[in-house]
C-alpha cells in the first residue's frame, strides 16, 4: 500500500487494485514469464480469457453445468433450423435489391446501397439473420487471437491516419487500435479490378487510403454506378454487421491502395469495442450530478460522443479567453482553474468544466490546468447541445453566477 499512498485516487480505487487488480495482474506476468511467448499481447489476451471462463466455471453447481450443456444442445438445434432460414432471406434480399427503385439508390448514403436491401426484408427473416449470428458461433465464446501482419513503421502510420479518420474506427481506443493496425494487411487494386462481388459471401472490410472505387449493383441485367467510394471510406462492412451476402460489387476505378480487416477482429474489437466503450461510460456518467437525470438512453448516446483526452502535469486544458468548443469530465487525476492567475477552483474525478462557455457562448472564463496526470472525457460543441438538456444548465449556472 506505500506505493499506493502516493497516488492521487480514492480509498475505493486503491482496494480495488489491492484486493482485485494486483492478484491478477501478478499471476498473469508470472505466466508471461515463464511461458516467454513470442506475442506476449496475444498470449495475455488468451490467459485472462481462459481465465475468466475457468472462472465462471468455477461458480456453477454441477446442476447449472448439466443445466447449461443441455441448453446448448437446444440452441444448436435451433441454430440448424435458423441457417436455413436464413439461407431462404438471403435469396429474398437479393430479389429486393434487384427491384430497387433506381432514383432510391443514387440518393443512398450508406457504405453499401441501398438502404432498401434491408428495409424489403421480411420481418421473419431479419430476425432469422440476426438469430444466427446470436445462436451460433456467438453462443460459445472462444479465446480470441488477432492476427499479427507484419508492417513497416511507415506502413502503421499511414495506415493510423486513415483510420483516425473513419467513423467506424475513430473512436477506438490506443489498444484497440494497435490490435487493428495489427490486423490489418494491405492490397493494392489496379484500375478496373473487382474487389468484391455483389452477390457473394464476405469474410472483410476494406479501408480505402488512396484511389476511388465505384459501387455497382445489377438492375435487371444491367450493371449501374450507385456510389463512388474515396480516400478514408469504408465498404464491405454490412456483409460482416449482418451475416449477409454482398449488396454490391465494388470496382477501382484507379489504382487505389487498401486496408483489409477480417470478420473476427472487426467483431472482437471494432463492433464490441463500441459496446464495451458505451457500458463502461454508461456506468461513470449515471454518477456525475449534472447527468444524474438523464435516462440510460441520453447517457449511452453520449458516451458515443465521448473521446479520450490525455495530460501530463501541468499540461493546460485551455486558457482564459479561448473560444469554447469542448465540455470535459475528468475520469481521473484532478484539475485547477486559475483566474488572473488566482487559483479559483479545483477538480477532481467525476467533476466536469467548460459548460459555461458552451451555454453562453462567450470565452473560456478561466485557465484549466492539469494537476499532476489527467484522463478526460471530452465531448464537442455540437454532442454538448444535442444531447444535454441546455434550459438545465442554464439554471444551474445562473445559481452559481
């Protein structure tokens, strides 16, 4: 507990790490040691998955355990019949996508037109497709192993800057995204190649760096342009969101260089990445007063919104005088404010600034500084108005005015 003295948490935060966090973290890199693997990363990964289903394991009475093979039998019967459901779907969405208005589909926006593929779906048959995702492989959990395709130095900082700028991957964490970049391997599409298939089963998602590609989909007979794809796009992804064969075919129209993630990695740590992010923040922000009153739904749309911003010490959040645009929480360390150069506030875990510039929109009215090293959730200008009740901030900042 020395060590712990020192830093700047909670007596809740320091049982935690002596009590829960310790015991593990030492069993783990006793392991790593004595194993010496050659990807310690994907080894831990491994370990504390095994771990935690030993664990749960563990837990269960031999009733539950009889309990639990015996429903397993049911759903994979169920998965049986939900494949073939699902097989029987397939063939409908392609017969809806063949019938697409044509006016519809030049006005689609997503990755992968149009939107009425999904939308001409049987209610049954969507079920079924989600059903066997649920139901299958999803239903046993395996330990799950990135791949690790050696890169370049160069090559990862390209390909980080394309993703940092992608909706889908911009708000991975640092973890996450090196386990990405990790992933990932690079193709080079000469002009009038076909990357995809409409039609065909897909196992990848392509991250376009440099070129333009063309997304075609056939319309009694005929092959028409509904999109065109550029620099820091992403397509292929529905085939991997929802179990599903591919809405179009996607050609480079020039040579383009590519990005190409597998089905696993995109489900382990993309698609769940943003889960395990909204529940983790979910739980923070239901104890932050100014939130306290927002329903489960406000607070999962704003941890959406949530980026992570780190400080060292002494770092300055902003100054006096800036025009506002961010409204930050602090997750941990503390925070001052200084006024004139008059220390007039401070700031602790679970304490949030900046609002006031936001509501009023006048200049910052003081200087935020890190007080040794920071965690802040930031949130943006337009996040902050469209998703916080303003009226109630106002009132509280008129209280303390």
């Amino acid at each position: 507990m020395e060590g712990l003295d020192a830093m700047k948490v909670s007596d809740e935060k320091k049982r935690y790490i002596v009590d829960l966090l310790n015991p593990t973290l030492e069993a783990l890199v006793a392991e790593c040691i004595k194993m010496t693997p050659e990807d310690p990363v994907a080894f831990m990964l491994e370990w504390l998955e095994n771990k935690r289903v030993a664990d749960e394991d563990s837990r269960l009475s031999p009733d539950e355990k009889a309990k639990l093979i015996e429903e397993n039998k049911k759903l994979e019967a169920e998965m049986k019949k939900v494949k073939s459901e699902m097989h029987e779907t397939v063939k409908m969405c392609d017969t809806g996508a063949a019938k697409d208005d044509e006016s519809e589909e030049e006005d689609d926006e997503d990755d992968e037109p149009p939107p009425d593929f999904f939308n001409e779906r049987p209610a049954g048959g969507a079920r079924a497709s989600v059903s066997a995702e649920a139901y299958g492989e999803w239903n046993t959990k395996k330990a799950f192993v990135p791949p690790v395709i050696a890169k370049t130095d160069e090559q990862k900082d390209r390909l980080k800057n394309v993703l940092v700028k992608s909706f889908l991957f911009s708000t991975l964490e640092e973890n996450d995204m090196t386990v990405v970049i990790g992933a990932m391997s690079e193709v080079i599409a000469p002009d009038g190649e076909r990357v995809i298939t409409q039609g065909e089963q897909g196992d990848f998602l392509f991250v376009i760096e440099s070129g333009k590609l063309d997304c075609i989909i056939k319309i009694e007979g005929v092959d028409k342009v509904v999109k065109t794809c550029e620099a820091g796009d992403v397509f292929g992804e529905l085939a991997l969101l929802y179990n599903c064969p591919r809405a179009a075919t996607v050609q480079a129209k020039d040579s383009c260089v590519l990005w190409k993630l597998d089905r696993d990695t995109f489900n382990n740590i993309v698609k769940e990445g943003a889960e395990k992010k909204r529940q983790r923040y979910d739980n923070f922000l239901a104890k932050v007063p100014l939130l306290s009153n927002m329903d489960a739904y406000e607070r999962s749309q704003l941890a959406d919104a949530i980026k992570i911003e780190q400080f060292a010490d002494a770092a300055v959040i902003f100054k006096q005088g800036d025009v506002g645009s961010t409204f930050y929480i602090i997750e941990d360390g503390a925070a001052v404010a200084t006024k004139n150069g008059t220390q007039v506030m401070s700031y602790n875990a679970g304490d949030y600034f900046g609002e006031l510039a936001l509501i009023r929109n006048q200049p910052r009215a003081a200087t935020i500084t890190a007080k040794g090293a920071a965690k802040l959730l930031s949130i943006d200008s337009r996040s902050f108005k469209r998703l916080l009740n303003v009226n109630d901030l106002l009132e509280r900042a008129n209280a303390y005015s």
